[in-house]
C-alpha cells in the first residue's frame, strides 16, 4: 500500500528514530497533524503564543535566533508548555554549513539546540557531510533531522535534481533523517512531510511566501501543516486559530486515508 494512504497509527510502524516516533505517536494522541511556527521576537510573546496553541498542536516550530531576550530560561519554560500541552519542538535552523561547523552550531553556542529541539532541519546545499556531522550530534540524543527538499517560496531552486538530491542523501541516513520539508510526498518510503506555506484562503505575502491550504498541501502528501501567521497573526486569536487549523488538517487526513 502506498504511504500516502496509510494512518498514522500504521506509519508509526515504520519508523524506529524515537524523535518519529514520538511525533506520530503524538499526533495520534491529539488527533493534531498542525505545527505552529511561532516567529515572535520576544520571550513574553513566544511563551503566551505557544501556551495559547498548545492544546491544538504536536509539534511548535521555533526560529530560537530570533529571540532578542534569549536566555536558558526560555528554554526552560518552554520545556515545561511542551509537557504541560504534549507537544514536540522543531527548531527551524536550517543548518547549511560543513560536517565540522554543524557539529558547533547544533551543540554549543547560545542557543545548544540538540539539548532541547527534537527535530531540527538541514539544506542539503553543502552534501551528506552535513548529516554526517548533525547525526554524530543527534543520534545519541534521539533527535531527528528533516531535509529541506522543497521550500515554498517563489523562485526557489530546491526543485527538480536538487529535490532527488536530497531525497537519495536521506537514502543513506536513514536513522537520523525522518523526513522532508516539502510541498509534496517525497518517495516510495515512509518519509515524514512536513509542509510549510500554509493558510486557509492562499495567497502569499510581500516577500515571496507562496500558500496553499491545509486541505491541498494533506491532499498532496503532508503530515504535518506547519503554519504561522495564519495562527498568530491575529492578536489575543491564537488558541482559536490553532484550533481551526487543527480541525481542517486532521478532516484532511482523514479524507486521504479514506477514514
Ligand atoms: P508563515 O506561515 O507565517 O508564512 O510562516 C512560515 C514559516 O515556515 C516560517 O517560519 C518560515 O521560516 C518557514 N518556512 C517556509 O515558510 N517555507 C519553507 O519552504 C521552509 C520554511 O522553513
């Protein structure tokens, strides 16, 4: 059967990386495939956002780096919003460098993002090395790695021979890469997608994002809809946005495995 179809209980039998794991398992106990993208400036707003969505999500994506009061601490409390609600956290750093230099950025400096963020992503721009570097990191944690096969903005150049590029690097790793950030289903294996661009009534911004609804991007092969501003764009409306796009996510998941 093709993975397309399949239900999240039955991928969860696909998967042995504990970070897969632990996000289908997740998504199952909450009957939520919706990620919320928080890319807030300050700690006060990070924390009041995600508790506000918790309820309704799996996964909260974080852009740590722009966090102008970082410190450990909102690390801390953020930590104890992701046990308080069940969620997982991806840190949405897009590492892009050599093996070396990601071993440094992924471990040490302010932000230490293997000690906190489950999933983390990666371009696959420098080649493998990259994973080869994140793995040495990750693996002994339990963490997880998504390759940015696709990216939803126009005039993107991961598409067609970078696209199957990345997809045979994740071939070779298969322990520590769990997925792709893409728009679409990627291979005849269990890959987790995860689809960024996503808000009820498409469209795009100034800035060249590109969005298509929860429904299209689950239709095309999604598990996860990763969503920002269509969430916490509206002042004081998170918790009922994030409801919203959890409902719309889910009845599309529905719809496509048939259920
Ligand atoms: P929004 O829904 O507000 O447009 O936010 C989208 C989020 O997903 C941003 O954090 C952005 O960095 C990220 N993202 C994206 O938009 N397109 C991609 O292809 C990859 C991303 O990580």
């Amino acid at each position: 059967p093709q993975v397309q179809t399949q239900t999240y209980d039955v991928r969860l039998s696909n998967h042995t990386n504990p970070a897969a794991r632990a996000l289908l398992e997740c998504i199952l106990r909450k009957r939520s495939n919706l990620c919320v993208s928080v890319d807030l400036s300050t700690s006060a707003e990070l924390l009041e956002v995600v508790d506000a969505v918790g309820p309704s999500v799996c996964l909260i994506k974080t852009h740590m780096d722009i966090v102008e009061d970082f410190d450990q601490s909102v690390i801390d409390r953020l930590r104890v919003l992701s046990e308080k609600h069940d969620f997982l956290i991806f840190e949405d750093r897009k590492f892009a460098d050599i093996g070396n230099t990601v071993v440094l950025q992924y471990s040490k400096g302010v932000h230490k993002i293997a000690s906190w963020a489950q999933l983390t992503n990666a371009h696959v721009v420098p080649g493998s090395g990259i994973i080869t570097g994140l793995a040495s990191v990750g693996l002994p944690l339990g963490r997880g790695l998504l390759l940015l096969a696709e990216m939803s903005s126009a005039g993107t150049l991961a598409q067609g021979a970078y696209t199957d590029a990345a997809l045979a690097m994740a071939r070779e790793h298969r322990d520590f890469v769990v997925g792709f950030i893409a728009q679409r289903r990627l291979g005849d294996e269990d890959w987790l997608i995860l689809t960024p661009g996503v808000q009820l009534g498409s469209g795009g911004d100034s800035m060249g994002q590109q969005y298509n609804t929860p429904r299209e991007v689950v239709r095309r092969g999604a598990d996860v809809i990763i969503v920002g501003r269509g969430v916490y764009g509206k002042r004081g409306e998170a918790g009922k946005e994030a409801e919203r796009y959890r409902k719309e996510g889910w009845e599309a998941y529905l719809a496509r495995v048939g259920g």
